[in-house]
C-alpha cells in the first residue's frame, strides 16, 4: 500500500497542498480556492430561470453573476418549470464566464462517511484494505435505510462502529435541516456552505497517509476532523507547503511540456472540449525509439492527471510504431498499459479512426490550470484571482517582516480585491495585524 506525505499551508483565500511518496516524489499539488458560497458541495436553493431544450438543462440562480447549468440527468424526477425553486449543489465551480454546474443529487459528507439521500446503496473507498473494507460495507448495509445511499472513504479505516453511527445520525440531522430550510418562504438562499475543501482532499487518502504537517490554525483544526491518531500531526510555524517542494512541483505541474526518462517528450493542451495529449520522441532514431516512449509517455501521463487533478475527456496521438502507421497490436499494448496505471477515475474507451486513443477522467473540481489561469488553461495571462492572491502573499510576507507596505495594483486586482477578494484582503489583515492598503498602479492582468 502506498504511504503519502501532505505538506499544506494557509495563505489569504487559498491553501497550498503537497501530497508525496515515500521517495519524496510529487504526488498531487492543489490549490484549494473558494468561499464556501460558490465552492464545489455548496448546497443552494435556487430558481429555475431558463430552459436549454437541446442539451436537457435548466439554467437555475444560486446568487451568481451566471446562472448554474443542471442537466437534467442530475435531476430528481421531471423537469422543473422555469420559476421553480429547486435543492441544489454545487458539482463544479464557476469558471471564466462559465456559471458552476449543479446537480439534484445532493450529497453529505463527515472525513468518513458520504451520505446520499437520492441514491441507494452501500459502497467503500478503494483506498480501504479488504478486511477493513468488508466490514466497513456490512457495518453500512447494516443501518441503512430505504432510499439512503452510504460510503465509506478511506478515513473510516480503525473507527469503531459507535463512531461511524454517531457521524451517520449526525448526516440524517443535518439533511433534515437542509430539508427544512428548503421548504421555508423566500428566495435564492445558501442552505449549507460546502465543506472544507482540504480536509475533504485530505479524507480521501484514508489509511493510506503517513504524516500530515500544516501551516496555522484552520488548517490545524480541518486536518485534526479527519485523521486518526496515529497518523502524525505537525502545526507548524512556517511555510511546509514550499519546505517540502510545493513551490517547485507547482511549476512543474502548470507546465503543458512533460520531458520524459532517456529522451522525448509529453505535450498537454486542454482545448475547451478535451486535453489533447501528443507524443513526441524529441529526435530519437534508434529502432525501438517510438516504443520506449510510447511507453513512458503513458506512465507519465497516468502519473500527471493525479497530479495536476485533470477530468474530462482526452485524445492521445502516440507515435507510430510501424511503417504504415499505429498497429491495433500497439494500440491494445499501450491501452492495457493506461488501465494498469489502476487510476479508479479514468476510463480508457478505445481509439478513434484515426488511431488515436480515447480517455474519459471523472471530473473532480477544477484542474490545477483551471485554478490557477482560468479558462486559458495555462496558455494565457494569470486568472486576476491568481494575480490578487499572489500580490496578498507578497504583502503578507513583507508585512511580517517589518512595516506593512502599501502596493501598486493593476485595475483588475483592486477591483477583485474591492468585490469577491474581500474576504481573502481581511485573511491578509488577520495574518499580520496590519491594514492592507493599495494604490492603484500598473497595467491590467
């Protein structure tokens, strides 16, 4: 069983996270942004404002600048009529000029258990050892009842069942509140902010995590929910997400060319529909060339979509290994090679005509690029959140170190910083004691 090390620090509205192996190496680096109004398990009750008969979706508000988009295969039942208030979640954040996508299969979650309320059945993380995992089930099947849906995750590894039922009743209690609230008069409201998005993070590496350190007391306090105790726990003063590499994987991870062992290269560039990944061999002309990386670039790129937590479709356009082209021989090799990476969320589903291979990857929140430039997905100007929140952390890290300094601020970052960075500017001021005060200055983002 593979034993990770997570390194994370809390600076203003954002925490950075360091997952590594046992050899140090990067496993997973994320960026955890958000309020818990618009982050992914946000739970609204919103209004139907439009219909998109062609894709089977309502448009619905939950407070917005755009409406939410739930497709009504996400839907509890018919479809509802524009003006209908609706229960729904937050599946994915808002991105560029693209509202959050929604669905009505809510869904409540403690470090250990998952509870749907529309979904029945039992289920355990993959993450769980067999043992554990068999009794984990039984224990949920057990204290089920009709219509309820339970997951065990990976966190649930060593708790006692008293444990487990007290967080099951707790999950019913609150799904009754959120029931109740929904069934009051009124508009648009947030019926329940979404969970932590580190410690959820965190809660999925289960019985498989080997130390935890954090910067600061919310960080402390979300890792302290979720691990056992014989997990170690370090708060420290300093900054463990850069100690252990953070800073150094992140770059890494934003880059869209992956150099690959003894020559070669993989090519990753997200277009609005899919990540197009190519194979590049970088000039190699021995005879078995094409083959040695064909065969790395897919162990590469199984290891960098965990890394840079990518979803979605993909298209990947290996190197011929023959004269007239890709052999089925080879596309079957380099298939099986992909679903032995043993990545639960990927499904390899053939190729195309052309030879090509085709991936599916669950989507699970935004990617590393999403984050971090927006809709550009690294092949563009920073996000203005990414930019106001690296001007934070440069102010914060002078404000400690002596007088706090008033910077110059392109437009669009004072203007985030005025509007939905606000609470991110108070975090600043919290961190140091200082007033965070700014000129307007500079080009725009």
């Amino acid at each position: 069983m593979s034993r990770f090390a997570v390194a994370a620090t809390r600076h203003p509205g954002e925490t950075r996270a360091l997952a590594t192996d046992a050899e140090g190496r990067a496993r997973e680096v994320r960026l955890f942004r958000g309020t818990p109004e618009s982050a992914e398990g946000a739970i609204w009750r919103g209004r139907v404002v439009g219909t998109l008969v062609a894709a089977r979706a309502v448009l619905v508000d939950v407070g917005g600048p755009v409406p939410g988009l739930l497709p009504l295969a996400e839907w509890r039942g018919e479809a509802p009529a524009e003006g209908a208030a609706v229960a729904v979640m937050i599946a994915r954040p808002a991105r560029a000029e693209k509202g959050p996508r929604l669905t009505g299969r809510i869904r409540l979650a403690t470090p250990r258990l998952i509870f749907s309320p529309f979904r029945a059945g039992a289920s355990v993380s993959r993450r769980l050892g067999p043992d554990e995992a068999r009794r984990l089930l039984a224990w949920a099947e057990a204290g089920a009842r009709p219509g309820e849906g339970w997951v065990a995750r990976g966190a649930a590894a060593g708790f006692a069942d008293a444990v487990l039922e007290r967080d099951r009743e707790r999950l019913r209690r609150r799904w009754d509140e959120i029931q109740g609230k929904s069934a009051e008069p009124g508009g648009v409201s947030l019926l329940r902010g979404a969970p932590d998005p580190f410690a959820e993070w965190l809660a999925e590496f289960g019985a498989d995590l080997a130390s935890v350190s954090v910067s600061g007391g919310v960080l402390t306090h979300a890792a302290r929910g979720v691990l056992v105790e014989r997990v170690p726990l370090l708060a420290s003063l300093g900054d463990p997400f850069a100690e252990a590499g953070g800073e150094d994987a992140l770059a890494d991870a934003l880059r869209p060319v992956v150099p690959l062992a003894g020559g070669g290269r993989l090519i990753l560039e997200a277009t609005r529909a899919f990540l197009a990944v190519d194979v590049d061999t970088g000039g190699a002309t021995e005879p078995d060339a094409a083959r040695r990386v064909n065969d790395a670039a897919i162990d590469a790129l199984a290891k960098e979509l965990v890394l840079r937590n990518i979803g979605g479709g993909m298209v990947i356009d290996a190197v011929p290994e023959a004269r007239k082209g890709a052999t089925e021989a080879q596309r079957r090799r380099l298939v099986e090679r992909l679903r032995a990476a043993g990545d639960p969320r990927l499904s390899v589903t053939g190729w195309t005509p052309a030879g090509r291979i085709e991936a599916v990857r669950e989507r699970r929140g935004l990617s590393l690029a999403e984050t971090v430039f927006g809709d550009t997905l690294g092949d563009g100007d920073a996000a203005t959140e990414t930019a106001a929140l690296a001007a934070l952390r440069e102010w914060v890290a002078a404000a400690k170190a002596g007088p706090a300094p008033r910077p110059a601020l392109p437009p669009a970052v004072a203007g985030w910083l005025e509007g939905p960075g606000r609470g991110a500017a108070a975090e600043a001021e919290a961190m140091t004691g200082a007033r965070f005060a700014w000129r307007v200055g500079g080009g725009e983002t």
